[in-house]
C-alpha cells in the first residue's frame, strides 16, 4: 500500500481528520504519512491518530502509520480476519 493520507505542518487538521475517516471506511486498511515528524512526535500523533479515527495501530515505520478500523457494514467489508490455528 502506498500512503493514502499525509499528515504536514498543519497538524491533524478537522479536514485530514475527516478525509482519514473516509478512507478508513472504504479500505479498512491505510498507511499515513508523517512528514516533519521527529521520532517522538510520530508516536504522539500515531496515537492520537489512533484515538481520534477509534482505529487500531497496525504498524509504524519510519514515518509511516498503518491503522485498520473494521468496516461497520459487514457487506461492504474488504478485510477478513481469519481464525488462527
């Protein structure tokens, strides 16, 4: 996957904020891309990120986030999880 939601200077804007949302209801899946961001930061916005859009951290590389929220519609859902054995 390539980043589909860049964070910049402007922060966790209201607009970014709901865009993010909106991709994350129609991929599931998503990588968002930090830039600016020194290693502490990253983790401070990864979380509220995760806080604000009520998604899972999946992954944060470098200055890549990767968050996963279950589409709420189980027809429209892309992802399944699969029972581990």
């Amino acid at each position: 996957l390539k980043p589909v939601i860049v964070v910049g200077k402007a922060g966790l804007s209201d607009s970014l904020r709901a865009e993010a949302s909106r991709t994350l209801d129609d991929h599931e899946l998503i990588k968002v891309k930090l830039q600016g961001c020194d290693r502490r930061e990253r983790k401070t916005v990864s979380a509220q990120l995760v806080e604000i859009l009520q998604a899972s951290l999946v992954g944060l590389i470098g200055n890549v986030v990767i968050l996963y929220r279950q589409q709420r519609d189980p027809e429209r859902r892309r992802i399944s999880p699969d029972p581990v054995t």
